[in-house]
C-alpha cells in the first residue's frame, strides 16, 4: 500500500509543476516500441508499442494506447501476461519524454509447486509514471515506476 501511495504522489508532483516551453518529443501519429527488464515481485521480460493517439491535450499533452506483452517469473513460477496499455505524455524537461499510464490485461501463471495447481488466467492492471531520455532521434532509453507486472521497468525504445 505504501508503494502504491508513493507512485500517486509522484504522479501528482509531477503533474503539478509548471511545463516550461518545451517540445512534445512523442506527438499524434509516433510510434515507439519499449523493450525492458523488470523488477518487482517478479522479474519480467516486457515489450510494447506506444501509438499517438490524440495531441494538443492540455495544450502539449498527447494521449497514447497499444498493446502489451510480458514474460515473468519467480523461484517456483512463471506467467505469460497481454494486454494494452493506455499513456498520458506531457514535456516538462528538455531531451525527456514523461508520461503516465494505466495497462489492462489478462495473466496465464504457471506453477510448478504441485499444491498449488498447474496455471490458471486472471485479470491483470496497473499504474506508471515513466521517462524517455532521448538518445538520438529514434533511440532513448526509459524507466517506469508503478505497480503491476513490475515495479521498476527500465529499457530501450526505438521510435519509427
């Protein structure tokens, strides 16, 4: 619970602070794929596609939304994750593309701990706050606080 509270106070100081005048890095019509590594209660292997959806929200804010697609595992288990992700990308500082974000989807967990059960499905959510770092024009590296799949999610994006 107190990481939870953490990443929602995070989100609102973020929020918060006054844009300087700074171009959007991700706009309507972009296309960015993440690949990462994440750590939390599982460790996960994850890629996405993050698609500009609408801009000019709140002035340079840009809505986007793609798909999701996780490995995991954990001493005794593993799971297979899919789902979409939805994003909300605002400029506030140079060469940094910073959003938040909501993901949705369904988790197939293997066991290998016979009481337990083999695998089952069931639902899957969570919330980030998140950065790019640009690179170069199609290359910037990322890093996303939350809860769900991962807690902390850092990679590489490629953007086309």
């Amino acid at each position: 619970m107190k990481r939870i509270l953490i990443v929602i106070m995070i989100s609102s100081m973020a929020f918060s602070l006054k844009a300087q005048e700074v171009a959007p890095m991700f706009v309507k019509g972009d296309k960015i794929i993440n690949v990462g590594i994440g750590l939390g209660y599982y460790t996960s292997v994850s890629a996405s596609l993050d698609y500009g959806i609408v801009d000019e929200v709140a002035e340079l804010g840009t809505i986007g939304v793609g798909p999701y697609a996780a490995f995991c595992f954990r001493h005794s288990d593993s799971a297979v994750m899919a789902g979409v992700r939805g994003t909300f990308h605002y400029p506030f500082i140079e060469d940094f593309d910073t959003y938040v974000g909501l993901g949705l989807g369904l988790s197939y967990n293997m066991y290998s701990i016979s009481y337990l059960g083999s695998s089952y499905i069931h639902p899957e959510g969570g919330f980030f706050i998140g950065a790019r770092y640009k690179m170069s024009e199609t290359l910037t590296v990322f890093g996303e606080l939350g809860y769900g799949i991962s807690y902390l999610n850092v990679g590489l994006a490629l953007k086309f």
